[in-house]
C-alpha cells in the first residue's frame, strides 16, 4: 500500500521551521501525536532498539528536538500534555519478540 495511514496539517506559523517528516517504516519507531485544544501540536518519536526518545513541538520551533527518554524535560507542558507524554513513553518501551 503506498498511500499514507495518516497525515497531519500543520497549525503553526512559518516561523516555527517545517514540521518533521516523521517514517514508522521500522518496526522498532514508535510514534504519538497531540494537539491541543489551542492547536498547539506534539510529535513524540521513540527508538525502541536505542531506547532513546525525543519529543518536537511547533510552539519550541519544529527543529528542536528534545531528549525525553528519562520521562523529564523543562518544558511548560500542561495536565494533559504531561499526561499525554507519560503514555508515550510507556506505550513505546522496548516489546520483547522473543514471546
């Protein structure tokens, strides 16, 4: 199948850089996605075989990328985008394939 499973519109201004483009073709990414009720959009992105996890957001300009692999950042984030941060990271940790 060539057509994308989904695809998501960019809220924010030019200022913030180009939103990534973001490819779960590995089995090992994990990807999430949340907007909030102001539009304000998050992508987080995990490597499971790495572990590492890394959280961009149009508000911080979309080329920053922020290390949250340890579940903490000094980002403003609010009640449901902690929330939100929280079930990515758990949701991505590494599956075990061996049964």
């Amino acid at each position: 199948m060539s057509a994308p499973l989904l695809q998501i519109r960019n809220r924010h201004t030019p200022a913030s850089g180009d939103p990534p483009i973001v490819d779960a073709d590995s089995d090992n990414k994990y990807i999430g996605y949340f907007e909030n009720q102001y539009g304000e959009q998050w992508i987080f992105t995990r490597d499971r075989e790495t572990g590492v996890a890394i959280l961009r957001g149009g508000d911080i300009g979309w080329n920053e990328q922020v290390d949250v692999t340890d579940g903490n950042t000094e980002l403003v984030l609010s009640t449901e985008e902690r929330h939100w941060l929280q079930a990515c990271l758990l949701a991505s940790q590494r599956r075990n394939l061996e049964g």
